[in-house]
C-alpha cells in the first residue's frame, strides 16, 4: 500500500528533470547554434514531455489517454518507467545536447509516439519543406495521408517550429515507422512504429534537440548527428576511389531514347515496298507471335504499303517498331529467305546462335536486314546515328563539356556499341537503367529488368507478407524479389551486361535508394527490413566496386549517401501516384502520358508537358514551401535532381520557375532527349547550361553554408556554397533590392567576390 501511495504521488505530480548545463555547438554554418541549455518535464501517464529554454515552455509530444504505469524510477537526469498494460518499457535520459528518449517492447506489436503540433514544420519531404499549420492547401493534401517514413523522409528526422524554438527529433531506430497525418483544426502527425515478430530489435526513439528555428541550424545539428555516426562521404573522397565522379561537376542529366535500331529518317519509304515479298513478311509475323510481340499492327502496314504510293507517318512508326522487335529475335536469320548475305555472317551464324552474345546477335541482324533492303537503308553503322551518335556530337558542338546520359536499358547499347564508345570519348558519363526490385514470371523484352536467367527465384526467393501472400512488383505486376537472394543474379548479369563490348562508366539502380524496405515472412528466408536495406546497399556497392561504375538510384535517401554519387527524385519526386486525372483519365489536361512508344520514340510519360492541379503546385514546386534541407548537409556528398518523370521541361508554366530554384540549389536540370526533342529544345537548354553548368562546377565541390528566406512572400531566397559564392533567386513578378543590389524579377543573381552574372528564367 506505502508503494502504491507513493507511484499515485507520482502520477500526479510533474516529474522534472533540470540540467543547468550550457553547451552551444557550433556547426559548419558558422551562425548556427544547438542549444543544451533547455530542461525537461515529462508526464509518464500521458506520455506529454515538454521543454523549457530561456524561461520559455513548449510542449515536445502531445498527451495520449491516459494509461496506467509502474516501474518508475527517476534519476538526476533520467527517468525510467513501463506501461505495464501496452508491455512497453519508456527512458528518457538527459545527455549533453539532447534527450535521449527509447521504447522497448515487453510484448506489444506496435505504439504510437511522439504525436507533435506546431505552429509550422521543417520536415525532409524529398529536399525538404516548410509546411504552415494552418496552410489550406497542405492541409487538403495531407489530409488522413500516412507515409512510410524510411520512404517519404530523405533523412532521419524531423522538426516542429515552437514560438521561440524548433524542437528536432532525430530518429534511432529507421525501420518499421509511419507518420500519420491529421489536419483539423490545423495540422499535426502521429509517429508509430511496429515491432515485427521477426525481428529481433525490440526497440526504437529518438534523440530530441532544441535549436534554432530555422532550417540552416536544423541541417547543421543533423550533419553533425550524420559525422558522429560515420555517414558522411563527400564526392572528393568517393572520386579518390573512382575519378569519374568528378565529370559530374557541372554536368546536366539527359535521357536518350535512342532505343531503335533503325529510325524514321534512315528509310527510303517510298522504295521499301520495292524490297519486300509475301516469304518475308510472313516470316516476320512468325518471329513477332514466337517472341509473345503483339505485331498485328506492324504486319498489317507492311502489307498496307504494297497497295499504296506514299507511307504515312503512323505506318512508319509501325514498320519500324515490328523490325525492332524482329532484330533482337534469334530465330530472325533464315537461310531460305536471306541467300544474299555475305560469307563472314553465314559463318558466324554457323557457330552457334546461343554462342552469340546479345550485341553480336544484333548486329548480325542488321547485317541480315541490310541484305534484303540494300540501299533502302544505308550501310549498318550508320543505323540510328541521329538520336545517338549524331547528337552527342551536337550537343558537344553546342558546348555541353559536360553530361550525364542515362539509357532507358541496356539493350539500347547492343543495338548500337559505337553510341557508348562515343559517350565515353566525348567526355560524358553514361549509364543505363537498371532494377533488381520485380521480378516476372512471363518473360516480356520490353521490361527486361525483371527477367533474370534463374527461374527458381519467383517461388524459391519472392518476399512474402505476414499472410503468406506474395507482394505484388511494380505496376502490381510480379513479384518482389528478395535483395538478400540477389546478389549472385546481380553479378550474373553485369557480367553479362560488361562482356557486350559496352563502355560504359555509370549506372543507375532503381529503387534501392528509396527506402522502399520490406520484411519477408518467408520461413525459407525471413528477412528484416534492415536486413534487405543492408543488402541493397551490397548490390550497389558491389555494382560500383567491382565494375568501377559512377552509381547513381532513385530519390537517394541517406541512408544510401556513402554508396551512391549521384540520384533521381529527391528535388521533384513522383507527383501523386493515385489521382486518377494524371495516371488514368486520358482526356485529362494533367494525364502524364502512357509508358509505351513506338519506333524508338521518348513514352509520353516523359516527353509530354503537362500543367499540375494548383493543390500539387503548391506543394511540390512552389519555392515558398521548399527547403534546402538535404543540401545544407550532403550538398558536396551526394548530386541530386528529378524523378525523370517529373524532368526539368515536364510542368507546363513552371520551367522557368525550376530552373531558378535548380541554381538556388545546385541540382542538375534533367531532360528526355531524341533528334527530335533536341532540335525543339536546343536554345533553351544551351542557353540555361552556360550559365548552370560552371555555377554548379564550382558550388558541388563546396559545402551549402547558408540559406536564407528575404523577402515576406518568401519568394526572394538566397543559398551561399563556401565561403563566398552566393546565388539570390526572386521567383516573384517584382525587383528586389538586397544590400544594394537589385535581383529583377523572375531572375537569379550569382555572386562571388566582385563578379556577377544574372539568369532570367524564361517565359513558359
């Protein structure tokens, strides 16, 4: 009864934890304070902490119901104490800068803690963004949302701003968290985490800081957080180990779509049907139905054109993309219907189809094709030369020195070796698209990144949910494949992918730096989701080491930031997955375009420019709302740009907006580029590189020492990289005067020392 007494005593009366101590860190800002001079109270019934600095009190977490506890024991600068009926063990210990606050299961499956409110937030949303409370259109959007928080957050914290100070919570445990959105009256989260019965780790928490209420003291308490742990490598040392890295130093990122072996303008049209007969094309429509390719379409112009004295456009489109998928058959050379190639190609042939490598087989094909077109067509090395070659060879001419080109996947290589040895000797980096995250059961060409040439993996290594179900790939197609299962199918096919005779010198890795983890229930093979991110950053790191490639992934969220140099999709990730208006309705003005394309064509999904819903820009592209969070810590560490579905000329009226803010941020614009696209393009690119690019050069190779917001509207911000290279940019329709210079509007002004140079974004 006197113990029960004295915890009733306990519940009513506020425990209090003081610590006088003074102990401001300086951080890499210069400016910038962490304060440690705060104390701490904490209601263990409610679970409501609150901090108090400089005589003012906040209040850390919002109160939950009630609930009884036990174990409470109470240090000088720690508290201890257990909720017998959740079987959760709480600590909260006072350290030198921080509270360090840890939850340890006894048994319960889940809790739910911290729930925060504030005046406003500075959360790591992709680069980062300042969310108002009170903010209608946030609101709208965030309403009852509920994120994956090794997803959504591209680090491991987050922060409410307090009248007087910011309180920054620092996540310890990454795995198995959600963050719940609520939004009336004005917006607040809920943090949950989940202790899965296969894990062994039956804790998570946080360190809780108090630092000033600004993203520039928020970044520079997280880098020091990131140092502490060992996670920061900056690109000059990553380049020690591959000097490539440094041909990213001013280097924008363009897709070329040059997946086509021959295009439009590489045909005599008129001529073609001169050298076709019934034996050829229906032998081509037996390779397409043996190949499981829809090629009705292809088949039926092909026999259209006999009838007529022109080719439309369509047709041509058509045509080639049924010879496109004809030439990477290895059924597509007939003795009987090819008698006209030349004895080196009968020779190989003779040797064995499956001795071929894909690159061998493909130009053979040609060879075979060029046989019975003759000069319909030119010779074989010049097939495609317009989107590949041809334009690397302009936009060196149009003083790009500098680039990163990405392939839509490596096939496009084989097609055309020469391309990525002309990459390589122009100076560029060049990369192809790669997944090891679905895996099929059907074999398709198109999506070859899920076909692998151990077929005993879609039952024997596929992720399974605590039901039993297996979780469905992307698109809801397939499978997931277990990255702990990967890496011997990872090597079976770079080695495969190397041994083509492609050079190239970078690669890209979807979704392994997404945060996109998984448990596997599977009894064959139960994994964590801490195991499957460890064996994600594996694969990278075998990709990058082993085959001496520049690595790039998807959004490049940091628990990834020493195994990878660059990423797609932090500064513009993918906008909205489910509002049907962009994904479905194809009448919509905001549908993004479909995935398919014919004849070597960019998809729509990445050449169409489309206007966004007002909610969408207001959230995703309105610099009013965007902060350099990412980059005040990992500027010179990890090179980040768009999803390359979201590229730089992919939002109608916004262009010239995300140009100022890619020099406000120092990220690489990204652009989907044919012959077609460049020649529409050309003067708006070349013109914004001459600028971006030698900016960039420089600013990527420092630290973002500060940011600052200057005008009211927000629309008037300045980012500063070392110690003296500073870029203002005024997104607003009005001049700005800042210590007497004046920015004009939409423009950015970069400085150093005395030299000046202005951009003015263009209208779009």
């Amino acid at each position: 009864m006197k113990q029960t007494g004295i915890l009733l005593l306990v519940f009513v009366l506020m425990l209090q934890v003081v610590v006088g101590c003074e102990n401001n860190l300086a951080t890499e800002q210069g400016q910038t304070k962490q304060h440690a001079d705060f104390t701490f109270d904490v209601k263990p019934e409610t679970f409501e902490v609150f901090v108090e600095r400089d005589g003012v009190k906040e209040s850390a977490s919002e109160p939950m119901p009630a609930r009884k506890v036990t174990n409470v024991q109470k240090g000088q600068q720690e508290i201890v104490w257990s909720y017998p009926d959740d079987q959760l063990d709480v600590s909260i210990e006072k350290k030198e800068d921080h509270l360090q606050i840890t939850l340890t299961s006894t048994g319960a499956e889940s809790f739910f803690w911290p729930t925060v409110k504030g005046a406003s937030y500075m959360l790591p949303l992709g680069e980062g963004k300042w969310i108002p409370a009170v903010d209608s259109k946030w609101q709208s959007f965030l309403k009852e949302e509920s994120l994956s928080f090794a997803e959504s957050f591209s680090m491991r914290f987050f922060t409410v701003n307090k009248s007087k100070y910011a309180l920054m919570y620092v996540v310890d445990n990454l795995f198995n968290n959600t963050v719940d959105f609520a939004v009336d009256p004005t917006i607040a989260f809920t943090f949950s985490h989940e202790f899965p019965t296969i894990n062994p780790d039956k804790t998570y928490g946080f360190r809780l800081y108090v630092t000033d209420n600004d993203p520039v003291s928020v970044a520079g308490v997280y880098k020091q957080y990131v140092k502490e742990q060992g996670g920061l490598l900056t690109l000059a040392e990553k380049a020690k180990a591959n000097p490539n890295i440094e041909k990213l130093y001013g280097a924008p990122h363009f897709y070329l779509w040059s997946k086509s072996f021959l295009s439009i303008n590489d045909v005599k049209w008129n001529a073609l049907k001169t050298k076709l007969n019934a034996s050829f094309i229906g032998a081509l429509e037996q390779i397409l139905v043996s190949n499981g390719v829809d090629g009705k379409e292809s088949i039926q112009q092909f026999r259209e054109i006999q009838k007529q004295d022109y080719v439309a456009d369509y047709q041509k489109k058509a045509i080639l993309s049924g010879l496109n998928d004809a030439l990477r058959s290895r059924e597509f050379y007939n003795p009987q219907l090819f008698p006209h190639v030349d004895e080196e190609v009968k020779r190989s042939f003779r040797k064995g189809i499956d001795t071929l490598t894909e690159s061998q087989l493909y130009d053979l094909n040609k060879k075979v094709l060029k046989s019975v077109l003759q000069d319909v067509v030119p010779p074989v090395e010049q097939w495609g030369n317009a989107d590949s070659t041809d334009l690397l060879k302009e936009m060196k001419a149009a003083g790009i020195d500098q680039a990163w080109i990405g392939l839509p996947d490596w096939t496009a290589a084989y097609m055309k070796p020469s391309f990525i040895q002309e990459a390589n000797e122009t100076g560029y980096l060049i990369a192809s698209y790669d997944s090891y995250h679905s895996i099929h059961q059907e074999e398709n060409p198109d999506w070859n990144t899920a076909i692998f040439k151990d077929k005993s993996l879609y039952e024997k290594a596929t992720i399974s949910k605590k039901n039993g179900e297996k979780k469905a790939g992307f698109l809801q197609q397939g499978r997931l494949l277990n990255p702990t299962l990967s890496l011997p199918s990872v090597k079976q096919r770079m080695d495969e992918i190397m041994s083509n005779d492609v050079a190239f010198n970078s690669w890209f890795i979807d979704v392994d730096a997404a945060g996109d983890f998984n448990d596997d229930y599977s009894p064959q093979h139960t994994t964590t989701e801490a195991e499957d991110m460890k064996a994600k950053l594996a694969r990278m790191d075998y990709i990058r080491d082993e085959k001496n490639l520049v690595i790039g992934s998807e959004t490049g969220n940091d628990f990834a930031s020493r195994s990878i140099a660059y990423a797609h999709g932090i500064e513009t990730p993918v906008i909205k997955w489910a509002d049907p208006d962009m994904r479905k309705n194809k009448q919509s003005p905001y549908y993004v375009g479909g995935y398919w394309s014919q004849a070597g064509e960019i998809p729509e999904r990445y050449a169409k420019q489309v206007p966004i819903k007002e909610e969408y820009r207001h959230v995703y592209i309105d610099p009013a709302y965007s902060l350099p969070l990412y980059k005040l810590v990992y500027n010179n560490a990890v090179i980040t740009s768009h999803h390359w579905e979201w590229g730089s000329l992919k939002i109608k009226d916004e262009v010239g907006t995300r140009m100022l803010k890619e020099l406000l941020y120092n990220v690489p614009p990204l652009y989907h580029l044919d012959k077609k696209m460049w020649d529409a393009n050309q003067p708006l690119i070349t013109n914004y590189l001459k600028v971006w690019s030698p900016f960039h050069k420089q600013a990527v190779q420092q630290e973002m020492t500060d940011y600052r917001v200057l005008s009211e509207d927000r629309l008037v911000q300045k980012s500063v990289y070392g110690k003296d290279l500073q870029v203002i940019a005024n997104f607003s329709e009005q001049d700005f005067t800042y210590e007497g210079q004046v920015v004009k509007a939409r423009s950015a002004l970069i400085m150093k020392g005395n030299d000046k140079q202005a951009f003015f974004a263009p209208a779009q």
